[in-house]
C-alpha cells in the first residue's frame, strides 16, 4: 500500500516552487481532508504567521462548516491564499503531527532536524512548539494508557460479574430443577393420597352394604327362630292332646277296641314311615341347597372378619382421638388457670391501683394543705418582713439624727440645719429604699453589684412566691419584666423559687454609722453600698424539679465544658462523662450517665434555648461552649444506654455516638492526615463529628451504593471549613476568564462537575445548620439588630435518608423533547409500560388536585391527566412505569413514597444531528432540542434526589442508546435512593 512504502528518496520541498507544492498538495487533498484535525495543526500555522486568529475562530466556530472535512477544505483554501509559505507551514506540520500521512504526501521520510524546516519559525521557538507537542501526545499516551488499564480493570470486574451472574444462574437452575422434582413427588403424593381416600369410601361403602346384609340375615334367622318356636309350642300343644286322649282312650275303651286301635296306630305309624321317606329328586335339591347355604356362610364369615379388622382400625383411630381430646382438655384446663391467675393479677393490680389512686389523692389533698399552710406562713413571714424593714429605716433614721446632733456639739464652726426626726426620716434618702422581697439568693462577693432601685408593694404582691398558682394579672407583669431590659437581672433571679432566712452576723461591720454628706451628695447617691442591710441566703439546698424522667437543674454554669465532659452523638444521645470535683456541676448533683436533653442560657440579653436530644457531639459542645452564666440543664438519666455506649467505645465498635449519612455538594481532593477524596454527589456515612486530636474535621466513610455498608474511610472537612471552601471555589470559577467559547464551555461543565450550588432558607432544626445558624445570628446581631431571621445559606453537605423502592421503580427520561421520543420505544420492550393519562371530571379533578394526586396536566384535552394511581397501577403489575412528564413531578411522586429513576442523556451539536430524522419526524428541530437541555441541566442539581447522566459521546445512534438506557435502569434499580428533606 501507499502508506505502507516509505521511498528512500524524493523531490527536496526546498527547491519546489509554489505552483508544484500546492500541485502536491492538491493531489493528495481528499487524503489530507480525511486525516488532519484542524484543532491539531492550526497552532503550528498560528506560530508560522499563515493563520490569524480571526481565520482559526472562523474555521473552528462557522456553522456553515458542519463537518471535519468541510473544515480541514476550508483551511487549506485559507493556507492557499498564504502561497508558498502557507504550504511548506502545511506540509511541517503534517511532519510534525502526521508523519504517515507526510510521506504518504510528498513521498519523504519525516524527521525532526532543524534543517529539514523551512525557517518559517525561528529556531528557539521551533523547539519550544517540538517540546509542547511531544509533551501533548506522551500525555494523550499516557491518557490512552490509563483508559486501557480503566477498561482492562472494567472488563476483569464485568467478566467477574459475569461469572458470579453465571453461579446464580446454575445455583438458579439446580434450584428450579429440585422444586420441579418436589413439586412432582408432591403431585405423585396427592395422587396417592386421593386414591387411598377413594378406596376408603369404597371399603365403607362396602362395610355399610355388608352391615345391611348383616341385619337383613340376623332379621330372617330372627323369623326362623319364631317359626321353630311356633312349631315346637304347636308340637307339645299336640302331643299333649295326644296324651290326654290316650289316657282318655285307656280309660273309656273296652278291651274289644284296643287291637283295633293297635291296628290304626299301627297304620298311623307306617304312614308316618312313607311321609318321612322322600324322593332323591328332592334330596338332591335340599343337598344342593345346603351347599348353597355354607358357601353363602364361608363368604358372610369373611366379610365379617374384614369388618372386625376395619372396626379394630376405627377403634383404634378413635383411641387417638380420644387421647388428643383429652391432651386439648388438659391444654384447656391449663389455659382456665392461667386465665384465672391472671385475672386474679388483674384484680389485685386494679386494686393496687385504686389504692395508689387513694394515697394519691390523700397526697394532693396534704399537698394542697402544705401549699396553703406554706402561702400562710410566707404571707406572715412578708407581713414580719415589712415590719422589720420599718423598724430598720427606724433605726437609720435615728442613728442619722443622733450623728447630726453629736457633730452640732462637737464642731461650733459648722452650722447645720436638722429638721425634726419625722422629717429628716421622710427626706432621707433611706426612704427610697426597696422593699423587702422574697428573691434569689445573693453571692456575698456579688453585693457591689446589688441593685437598690425602689420597687413598690404592689409589685412585690403580684410577684409573690406563694405555692398557689399566680394570677392572670402576675402572670401579664412577668411577661412584661421578662422583655423589659432594665429588669433582666430581676426577671432572671425571679425563674428561681427558694426561701430565704437573714444572716444577722454577715456584714454587721460594715453597718457602722455612715458619714454624712452634704445634702446634694446624699440626693443623688442614696445610702452607701456598704452600709446595706444584711442580705438573705437560702435555708435549704436548691430543688430539682422532676418533670417525668426528666430532671431540670438550674446553677451557675460559667466555663460548662471545664466542669464536665460529654460523649455520644447524635444516634445514642449526649451523655455527661466526668463531672469536675468540687465545680458547681458536681455541686448541684449532676453525675456521669445522664443525657442533657435541654440546656437554656442567656447570651447578649437574649434567653436561647438548644434541644440537644438529637445533636451531633460537635453541636452539642458548641452549644455547652456558650454558656457563660446562669444555665439550665434537663437530663434524662440513662444509665443502661450510656453503659452499653461505653462498652462499644472501649472495644473500638464505635468511635462516637454519631452516625447520619449526607451528600457532598462540592469535589475535595484527597490530602495528608488520611483525608478523604470525594467527588460531588457521593453519598458518606459520617461516624465522628469530633475526632480526638482535630477540631475542624469529620470521620466519614464512602457508601456501598447497594448495600448499607462502609467503604474507604477518612476525614473530611466539618461544616464550617467546608463551607469556605465551597465559597472559595465558586469564587475561583467565577474569576476565570474564558478565552474562546470552546474554553467557556469547558470551564461551565468543570463547575457544573466540580461544585453542587444547593442554598436553603434556615426553617426547622437541622444538625448540619445549628452551629452555623447561631454563629450568623451572632455576627448579624453584632452588626444589624433588625436582621431578618431567616436567610439563605450555601450547604456544602445535605441531610439524606435511605429509602429501599420497590422491584420497578418508575423511569424517567431528560430533557423532555427526547424522553417523549424514547419513551414509545422504550416502553414497546417487555417489562416497560408507558403511563397513561386518565380522563377525570370536574369534581373529581379538583379533588384529587386539592389532595396533589395529579402530577401533570395533559394536552390532550381538558381534564386529562396523568396521576398517581396511573403509575401504581403499572407499578403493582411488576414492570417499569415509563413516564413521560416533566421535572415538576419528582417531588409529588417523593410525597407518594415512590422514587423514580432520573436518566438525563447529555445534548451536544454533534449529537443532535445523530437524531435529526428522528426530531422531524416528530416535528421538533435540534435547536429545540439543545434549548430543551440546556435549560433543565440546571434544575437537576436542585432535585432532592441523584440522578443518572448519559455523556453525549457514549452512543452513536438510536439503538445504541436504547441499550445503554436499557444497562442503565437495570444499574440503577439495584441501587438504594438516597432523598434529601425539603430544605425549603
């Protein structure tokens, strides 16, 4: 062949002129058109200076050139108008990039030597183009490597699968041929034990028949011994006669008539003699009849004997019923009994009960008792209080005016002024004092800051602590002095409800007779801090109250995490682990193996509330790190669970009590430390949000896509750190400039790959948004009061659940122009079937639209639709529904707990066309086509579940298709259907 022979000499491109090298050239252009990629030559001919960039757009971007060849033509109508030097450029790079088609071309053996170029391009740059070239193919080589290796491995794990595929099916067969073989022994069986029922019938058939008989013999024999018994009477009926007519004869005759009697009777008696005599005729009958007789009695004799046989039987068979009646019997006594007993349990239970019920009662009633004498005695000990803060301003006052007057003595020079003792007493400014209130007990080291503003009576009566529920009108005033700023202390020391008793010996130094000022100082600054009247503190330790099984504690709880440590998560619950010894926590009684359900703290005058019951371990120290002051904790003590959570930490089964499974919207490149490679879309299993020795990483591990089971493992970035690094790409892809369209391109399907751009409004309560939330609000609050509480959040990870679908999960093809294509082929095959439309009336149509039972409108007519009940009425025959609708129905179908399988078949120029035919024959064009998926792509990355995407080059026509479509629904139908919550 031409190109197989490689001349060892011919024409030198030096020394042609341009007419002969464009001859050349022109000779072998089908050959050249066929063979050179523009895309590959043009930057040699860029660098040579015979293309420009306007003529490489124009090559590369006309759509008037709709094919390779077209384009390569219009090059080298392009390189033509270039001359000599656009030919010889034409013919190096041929060299350089084509060697075979080169020597096929001018017939010389190609080589890289500086002497064998034109001088088109300087040396230096010649070199650097020569190395980026050999750099470019010993890249595609080594792509073309790692392909062949990616495909051996594919092809390994195929011809694996197929081996295992081929073990079922022979396990399938060997199977199917034992259930055969048992289903005929079965049938053989049944066919036994019919015929054995049939001759059971007949035998009782039988035995009834021979029972007839039976009777009807014993009732002839029964006639028969009448008969006899008849003759026998008659017989001695007669011989008596005879008898007595004898005796009569012996007595009455004369002597003269016995011989002739003798000779009568003599007569008689041979005439007895020839009667009895009989014919052989007749005795050959009568012998005949006999032997009739015995055999007719030899056979009733064995019928008789199979009936006694058959009798054992029943007998027998009537035994064992009988002992299985009397083992139900016993069954049944036993069960009277224990029906009794338990009744007799249920009695003493309810009895047991209305006792507690009693006591229960008679421990409200001493409650409410209790309570009453309790409000009785706090009402006197307010009464006794007011009495004593009188008596104490009483005694200020009295003070004040006995200094003021040893001062007048004392100092002739001062000149002061006192009015009487009841004026100075109203004008002091020990008038304004507050009243004495039931309150909270007060640290000594915190009298500094005690506050001495005036509270009117009225106030400390409707704020009362009395044991009696409060009033309508207390209630309204606590709500008001909880939102009021300038009583937040108050309305903090108000949650608690203690008494108190007065410690006269503390402070007793500090209320010496205070120095007096002049009377504009004691106006305007009240009564030293230092001379206050002695403080209250408790008289009892604090109550927890007991809510349930949940307790509530309320102390000082500044530096939580130092007082106590915490494990578990999210699956087991948080659980205190140590408790500090002799810190507030340990104080107050809290100890290890109680869950913290709740935790309620103030922070910048805001009360904020953390329901840790459901918390990941990272959150829930988050949420104890905040806590600074006055906290309350409701645990939940679980001894059992935190034991059995302990266990399963020290034999390293766990490594925390977290376990929830997300969705990574974003790629992340493996790393050092054993970080984990994950790709946007992957599916992981995190274990441990706080693993020992890092603070901004998770332990996670990759999902089987089948199975519930843990791949690979690593870390990976937590929340907060993925969340900038989710900012910090989109940033990087926003920023990069886009050279040519072709490049633009590239850069959007990198993004579209790279990063999954899910944002959510913060509704609910999330474990992945709790910390993130608060650390916003915290930074808003700072900043802008009047911040809205809701905003949008970029979600690097999303919540998702498993769900296991049924056989045949619905299909649902993308973009819509060509699923309404394939989906007619695709349902023509066997186990496919396309959704059919209903047509409803108005009422039932508002009503199956009210309850979202429609999930599109047809265009058919008016009220056609396509519904639920359509596809779970395909779904239940066991086959694919095939529907043909758009994106808006995968959320009403999630709602309906059925999960589609999303196939979205990626649309380029080229693959368009590769259905031109096919889109005018359904009246589409291939722009409609392209429009089509380029504006749903978008909108699949905001669907709640994965979907599956076909490249554009993975098929060449429609059958191809069908077929990778057909692999693909069988893939996806094993796998498990990961669903995220509605995030808005």
């Amino acid at each position: 062949m031409a190109g197989e022979c490689v001349p060892c000499e011919g024409p030198d491109l030096k020394n042609m002129g341009e007419e002969e090298l464009w001859e050349l050239i022109n000779d072998n252009r089908h050959r050249i058109s066929l063979g050179v990629r523009p895309c590959i030559v043009i930057p040699y001919l860029r660098q040579a200076r015979v293309l420009t960039e306007m003529d490489e757009d124009e090559i590369v971007s006309c759509h008037n050139l709709t094919n390779r060849c077209m384009r390569t033509s219009y090059m080298l109508d392009l390189l033509r108008t270039q001359g000599r030097n656009g030919a010889v450029a034409l013919l190096e790079s041929l060299m350089i990039h084509y060697p075979t088609l080169y020597t096929q071309v001018t017939g010389r053996k190609p080589s890289t030597e500086p002497s064998r170029f034109s001088g088109l391009i300087k040396y230096s740059e010649l070199t650097e183009y020569l190395v980026r070239a050999v750099t470019g193919m010993q890249r595609e080589l080594q792509e073309a490597h790692r392909e062949a290796s990616r495909m051996t491995a594919r092809c390994a794990s195929l011809e694996s699968e197929i081996g295992q595929i081929m073990e079922q099916e022979e396990k399938s067969r060997s199977l199917q041929a034992d259930n055969e073989h048992i289903r005929r022994h079965l049938c053989s069986l049944q066919r036994e034990v019919t015929k054995l029922k049939d001759e059971k019938c007949d035998l009782y058939v039988r035995y009834t028949a021979a029972i007839e008989e039976k009777s009807a013999v014993n009732k002839r024999l029964h006639d028969l011994n009448l008969q006899v018994y008849q003759l026998q009477t008659e017989l001695q009926k007669a011989q008596m006669e005879n008898e007595l007519q004898r005796q009569r004869s012996f007595r009455c005759a004369s002597l003269a008539e016995t011989p002739q009697l003798q000779e009568e009777v003599r007569r008689l008696r041979c005439q007895l003699v020839k009667a009895e005599k009989l014919d052989p005729a007749r005795q050959d009958i009568l012998a005949q009849d006999l032997a009739e007789a015995i055999d007719s009695q030899v056979e009733l004799a064995e019928q008789l004997r199979c009936y006694r046989e058959e009798n054992e039987q029943l007998l027998s068979e009537k035994q064992g019923l009988m002992d299985q009646k009397e083992c139900l019997s016993l069954q049944v006594q036993q069960l009277t009994l224990d029906c009794n007993m338990h009744k007799q349990k249920i009695t003493m239970i309810h009895n047991q009960l209305r006792e507690l019920q009693a006591e229960r009662d008679k421990a409200y009633l001493s409650r409410d008792e209790a309570q009453a004498m309790i409000a009785q005695t706090l009402a006197e000990k307010d009464a006794l209080r007011c009495q004593l803060m009188e008596l104490q301003e009483r005694v200020f006052s009295l003070r004040a005016k006995h200094s003021s007057t040893a001062q007048q003595q004392s100092s002739d020079e001062t000149e002061v002024s006192w009015e009487s003792p009841r004026s100075s007493c109203e004008e002091s400014p020990f008038s304004n004092r507050r009243r004495l209130c039931r309150m909270d007990a007060l640290n000594p080291m915190s009298l500094s800051t005690f506050n001495l503003e005036s509270e009117d009576g009225a106030a400390s009566s409707v704020r009362s602590r009395n044991a009696e529920p409060p009033s309508s009108d207390s209630l309204r005033r606590r709500e008001e002095a909880l939102h009021a700023d300038s009583s937040s202390e108050t309305a903090e020391t108000d949650s608690l409800h203690d008494d108190f008793v007065f410690l006269p010996n503390v402070g007793i130094e500090d209320m010496q007779t205070p120095r007096l000022r002049s009377s504009s100082d004691s106006s305007s600054n009240g009564l030293s801090r230092t001379s206050a009247p002695p403080f209250l503190m408790r008289s009892r330790p604090k109550a927890i109250r007991i809510n349930g099984r949940v307790l509530s504690i309320s102390f000082q709880g500044g530096a939580l995490l130092s007082q106590l440590a915490v494990v578990g998560g999210n699956k087991t619950g948080v659980f205190v682990h140590q408790v500090t010894e002799g810190s507030t926590a340990h104080t107050v009684g809290i100890s290890p193996g109680a869950q913290i359900v709740e935790v309620k703290y103030e922070q910048n005058q805001k009360a904020l509330r953390m329901v840790l019951e459901d918390s990941t371990l990272e959150e829930a120290m988050w949420a104890l790190g905040q806590v600074t002051g006055l906290c309350h904790l409701s645990l939940r003590p679980r001894q059992d669970d935190y034991e059995a959570l302990l266990q399963q930490l020290q034999s390293s089964e766990i490594s925390s009590g977290d376990s929830f499974y997300v969705r990574v919207n974003m790629s992340l490149p493996a790393g050092p430390n054993g970080t984990l490679a994950v790709s946007c879309n992957d599916i992981l299993h995190v274990t441990n949000t706080r693993p020992a020795g890092t603070e901004d990483s998770w332990h996670a591990s990759q999902v089987h896509p089948c199975q519930l089971l843990d791949l690979q493992s690593g870390t990976l970035p937590n929340y907060y750190r993925a969340q900038r690094l989710l900012i910090r790409a989109i940033e990087d892809m926003s920023f990069q400039t886009k050279k040519s369209l072709k490049a633009g391109r590239v850069v959007a399907q990198n993004k579209q790959n790279a990063v999954r751009i899910v944002s959510t409004g913060r509704q609910g309560r999330n474990p992945l948004w709790v910390s993130v939330e608060d650390e916003k609000t915290k930074s808003t609050d700072s900043s802008d009061t009047s911040a809205p509480k809701s905003c949008v959040t970029l979600m690097p990870y999303t919540l998702v659940t498993p769900h296991y679908p049924p056989i045949c999960r619905p299909i649902l093809l993308l973009p819509t122009v060509l699923g309404r294509i394939l989906d007619k082929k695709l349902a023509g095959w066997q186990g496919f079937q396309l959704c059919e439309p209903e047509v409803l009336s108005s009422c039932e149509h508002a009503t199956r639209l009210q309850r979202s039972e429609i999930l599109e409108e047809c265009e058919q007519g008016r009220n056609c639709c396509y519904t639920l009940q359509s596809v779970e009425k395909v779904m239940k025959k066991g086959i694919h529904c095939v529907l043909p609708l758009g994106l808006d129905c995968v959320r009403r179908l999630h709602r309906a707990a059925i999960f589609p399988i999303i196939i979205f078949i990626s649309q380029t120029a080229r693959s368009a066309r590769k259905l031109r035919s096919k889109l005018q024959r359904h009246g589409q064009s291939e722009e409609q086509l392209l429009a089509c998926s380029k504006s749903e792509e978008p909108l699949l990355d905001k669907l709640p579940c994965l979907y599956h995407s076909v490249a554009s080059d993975s098929w060449c026509d429609q059958t191809s298709l069908l077929n990778s479509l057909r692999t693909i629904i069988w893939e996806e139908q094993k796998k498990i259907v990961w669903v995220e919550p509605d995030l808005w």
